[in-house]
C-alpha cells in the first residue's frame, strides 16, 4: 500500500494529512504553530505518523501548500494553497461551488465550476479584520473570554451591535465604549461576528464573486457556531462545515502527491 502526505502550513497552525491508494484518509494532524515553521511542519507530520504507527519511509510522495510551503525540507514538489483548497474541498463536498476559508491570519473566497477547478478567487491577507486574529484579539485583550467560548455565548444575543468591520483598533474602541455603557457581552460578541462576516463577504463581492451554493466553509474560524449563523444570516442560505474544516488544504496536497506519484511512475 502506498502513503501519501499532504501538509499545509499555514501562518498560524500546520497541518498533516496521509491518505492511502484509495485516497482514504488514514491519519492526520493540527498543531499550532511556533515560531519555527520548519519545525512546526515537521510536528505536524510526526503526529500524524505516530498516530497511525507509519514511519516516515512509508510516505511515497508528499506535497506541501500554504504559507510556509516551502520552508519545510521533506515534500517533493509544493502547490499554490488555493488549488490545494479546491481539490480537498470539492473531494469532501463534491456539490461545492464556492469557498469560505478563514483562518487566523487571512480569509480568501474561492468560486469553483461543475468540474471543482478554481473559476476565481479573492484573498485578504494584508489586514485583521476579516480573520480570526480579529476575534483572538478583541476576545482575549478586549473581553476575557476565551475564543472557543465565542459561538456559545453569541447564540445568546437578542441584539447584535454594530461594529467596524474596516479596523481592528476602530472595533476595540467601539467594544471599550459598549462596554462602558453597560451593554451585553453576548450582544458584543454577536456584533464582532456580523463585522468579520460583513469583512469577509465584501472581499469576495469585491472580485464578483457570485456565492452559488454549495456554500463550503473551512478553517479555524469554521469551528465558530456564531460565525456560521452570521455566515447563513447574512447569505440567505444552508452553509456547510467540514467535520475538520481545517485540513481542506491538506487533504487537496495529499490528493495531489498521489495523482503526481502515479504519473512519474508510469
């Protein structure tokens, strides 16, 4: 049986995805990364293996994409992470059109055709907002509130307030202020997801993006219930979440190591 590797290491977490001949997935991983990503790829990897008990000189070939692509020292070839993201997401919902990914350091929308290939896309990697630093930040310096206790206590607003969807800085004043007069956290919080989600879908209308369903939404952020309910609020329609949204891009890596093993050995 041969191995496949596909690792994704992204500006905040590397992930690691071994798949078998049939493309099932056998192992993977998450880790957060440090501030070595070389290193943090080659966690990732040892993870996965040690949780299915595969030594690395099992791997036939393995792809890497995302930020730190090419950092690490073990792949055999690296890919652009939006064609990793189109390939993995397509395998896990073949009926998606388009692409939702927000992850801790940049957000991008990514339009697909009948056929999964990537019609366009649009990135935001320059700014906060419209990523999950946007929440990490406000949630921990701002509100003291733990960033997987976001969704839960925003389900409970009755009215979400406003916020600046444009700046970090302008949200945390505007959040200070709120704060000061009393009003509730959840309705805060509510506010700061309706903002990232306002952020997010602008980027991708900004590149006419057309938002046909099905509507797949990946990373980090994906694990928010309350970013899901602004997602489908503000979208008018069913958004689905992989069970781990976080290994599209993995996955499409490993997918592509194994098509790619296979032609270089005809």
């Amino acid at each position: 049986m041969e191995i496949f590797l596909g690792i994704d290491v992204g500006s905040t977490t590397s992930k690691a995805v071994l798949i078998d001949n049939n493309e099932k997935i056998i192992s993977y991983s998450v880790v957060r990364n440090s501030y070595d990503l070389a290193q943090s790829g080659a966690k990732a990897l040892n993870m996965a293996l040690n949780r299915c008990g595969i030594s690395k000189s099992r791997i036939s070939y393995a792809v890497s994409t995302g930020y730190g692509r090419r950092i690490i020292n073990f792949q055999n070839e690296a890919f652009p992470e939006i064609i990793c993201h189109a390939i993995g997401t397509i395998k896990i919902v073949p009926t998606c059109r388009t692409i939702i990914d927000i992850g801790g350091q940049d957000s991008k929308i990514i339009e697909l055709d009948e056929k999964g290939n990537c019609k366009k896309f649009q990135m935001n990697d320059k700014c906060a907002a419209g990523t999950g630093r946007y929440l990490d930040k406000l949630a921990t310096e701002i509100l003291h509130v733990g960033v997987e206790q976001l969704g839960e206590i925003s389900l409970k607003s009755k009215n979400p307030l406003a916020l600046s969807a444009q700046c970090t800085v302008f949200a945390e004043s505007e959040i200070i202020s709120y704060l000061s007069h009393g009003e509730k956290i959840e309705d805060i919080i509510a506010g700061m997801h309706r903002s990232l989600v306002r952020r997010v879908l602008d980027i991708g209308k900004s590149a006419f993006i057309k938002f046909e369903k099905d509507i797949v939404f990946t990373g980090g952020v994906a694990k928010n219930i309350g970013v899901v309910a602004a997602l489908e609020q503000s979208l008018g329609q069913k958004i689905i979440v992989p069970t781990e949204p976080q290994l599209t891009a993995a996955l499409g890596a490993a997918l592509i190591a194994k098509r790619n093993f296979y032609l270089k050995t005809k």
